[in-house]
C-alpha cells in the first residue's frame, strides 16, 4: 500500500522559513522521482518541485525559484522541502507524491502571515 505522511507545516511571519518532510511507504522510494504539491484555498492542485530519484535533476515552480529547495533521503524514504523568504501567496496545504501514483497523504498545512 503507497502511503505518503507530511508534516512540517505551521504558520510563519513573511519572510520567515519551514522545513516540510515527507516519508513514504509501499515502493521502492530510491527509484523514484518525487514531487512537492500545494493546494491554496479555491485554487487547484499545484506542481511546487520535482527531485529525480538520486537527486541530481530538481525543477521548480518559477514562483518559488531561488527560495524553495528540495532535497531527499533515500535511505530513510524521506522528501524534503525547505521554505525560506516565504509569501503569504506560499499558503496552501502542501502534499509529496510519486508519479504515477494516484495516492494522497494528508497534507501538511503552510499559513505565512502577519
């Protein structure tokens, strides 16, 4: 069974960074490219950042470029996110996943304000 747990979230002043972690469960993690989510309120899911399975290849969303870095563990099955200069337009609950699985954690909610 694919699982996927975040957490890391909370809420942050602008300009102020977190740290979001992801482990996942049911695949073999190191052979597989993850990806960061995030869902704002009345907006659709949206492609945050892309690692490829030994780390070497990263995308990012042109809106968190330069201040979003994500990285990963493949010995412990764990995805990173690091959130720095953040925005309140950087609110949203953010998920992992592995395509192509159609599974979804809980989420982990990021509330930047002042």
């Amino acid at each position: 069974q694919v699982q996927f747990v975040e957490s890391g979230g909370g809420s942050v002043q602008p300009g102020g960074s977190l740290r979001l972690s992801c482990v996942a469960s049911g695949f073999p993690f190191s052979r597989y490219t993850m990806e960061w989510y995030r869902q704002a309120p009345g907006k659709e899911r949206e492609l945050v950042a892309v690692i490829g399975n030994v780390g070497g290849t990263t995308y990012y969303v042109d809106s968190v470029k330069g201040r979003f870095t994500i990285s990963r563990d493949n010995a412990h099955n764990t995805v990173y996110l690091q959130m720095d200069s953040l925005k309140p337009e950087d609110t949203a609950v953010y998920y992992c996943n592995a395509p192509p699985f159609a599974d979804w954690g809980q989420g982990t909610q990021v509330t930047v304000s002042s």
